[in-house]
C-alpha cells in the first residue's frame, strides 16, 4: 500500500474517532517522520490536507511544527499540556468527568462532539501528534493515567493527577524538564567497570 491507500483507510475510519487519530498518526510517522525529506516531496501536505477535512467539523487544524517532521495541532495558539489542564482541572470534579469523557472516546462509544474544548484539543494531540512524533506505545500509559485520574476523589486527588501527567507522561514532558532526567557523567570518575571473573 501507498501513501493514498492509507489515507484512504483512515478517511474511511469514524470521524474524529481515536482510531482515526491514531491512523493519521501512523501515517505521518512513516511518511514524515521517518521519511528522509520529513514528507517534503508532497506526503506530508497530502497528510495534512486530508486530515483538515476531518478536523474542520471540531474547529481544529494540524500542520507541520517548526521541524519540517514536527506535527502540530492547534485551535487557535498553540496550547502546552500545562495550559490545556490547567483548563480541564478547572472542573468542580478536578477534571476527572473529563477524563472519563476523553476514555469513552478513546473506547468509540462517544464521539469527539462530547468533550469540551480543552479536552477535544488533549485528545487530539496525545492521539495523532503524539503517535506522529513516535508515542504509539504510550497510549496505552495514558489510558490508564485517564482510569486512576476519572476515579480520583475528592477533586484535589483528580488535580493532582492531571498536573502529574503533564510532567510525568513522557509525551508530554517538555524539553526542559527531559534533560533533567538525562545522565550526566562526573568529569572526575572514568567509569570503568571491572569485568567479573563469574
């Protein structure tokens, strides 16, 4: 199959369903991301294009980043997970009636018109962006951070959940809180590791 094969499967997918995102995503990782030209010989505007149909319907739209393989989505500015949260959390509940709202879509038993606003952008982008960049595997981590947060109680629990994941859940973690995790090796010590005579 093809560039237009698959956009034809996703096209053909429910509309703004998490199985749709999740294609798209796939699609622009192996035809952006993973493409030596980042998509620039006319794959990534075909990505784009076809996915902006489907998103037209929830006032969104995905483009490239400042890299040429970065996927985008926005519904306006550009938003952080602290931002979009922030905003969910906000909720007498601390966001945890949101999160069970964006797990009943991830399942396709609601479509993407139930969610507010912040969480329809959240969902968005932790679904195709976020599966562009290469978080497949990370779905399912976050399907179980959206279970624990829709059971949090009281409402501070929920809150603290969701401002957990926004610097926890690796996709979601910002460059500056990613270095801080990275090794730094002591400029004193030569790390040599004596082999074992076992």
């Amino acid at each position: 199959m093809g560039i237009k094969e698959d956009l034809a499967a996703a096209e053909s997918q429910p509309n703004c369903s998490a199985a749709q995102m999740e294609a798209y995503g796939r699609i622009w990782r192996v035809y952006v991301g993973l493409a030596a030209d980042s998509g620039g010989g006319g794959d990534r505007q075909l990505v784009i294009d076809s996915l902006n149909k489907a998103l037209e319907a929830v006032g969104l739209k995905a483009n490239r980043g400042f890299q040429a393989y970065d996927p985008t989505v926005r519904s306006g500015t550009p938003k952080k997970y602290t931002t979009l949260i922030a905003t969910i959390t906000a909720d007498n509940d601390g966001g945890a009636g949101q999160a069970a709202a964006i797990l009943a879509w991830t399942a396709g038993t609601t479509g993407i018109g139930s969610l507010s606003a912040a969480a329809k952008d959240f969902a968005v982008i932790t679904h195709f962006a976020e599966v562009g960049r290469g978080y497949m595997n990370a779905l399912n981590e976050l399907k179980g951070l959206l279970r624990s947060i829709a059971d949090a109680k009281p409402a501070s629990a929920a809150r603290a959940a969701w401002e957990s994941l926004a610097s926890t859940w690796t996709p979601a973690t910002t460059y500056a809180q990613d270095v801080k995790t990275d090794f730094v090796p002591d400029p004193t010590d030569d790390y040599d590791i004596e082999e074992s005579d076992d």
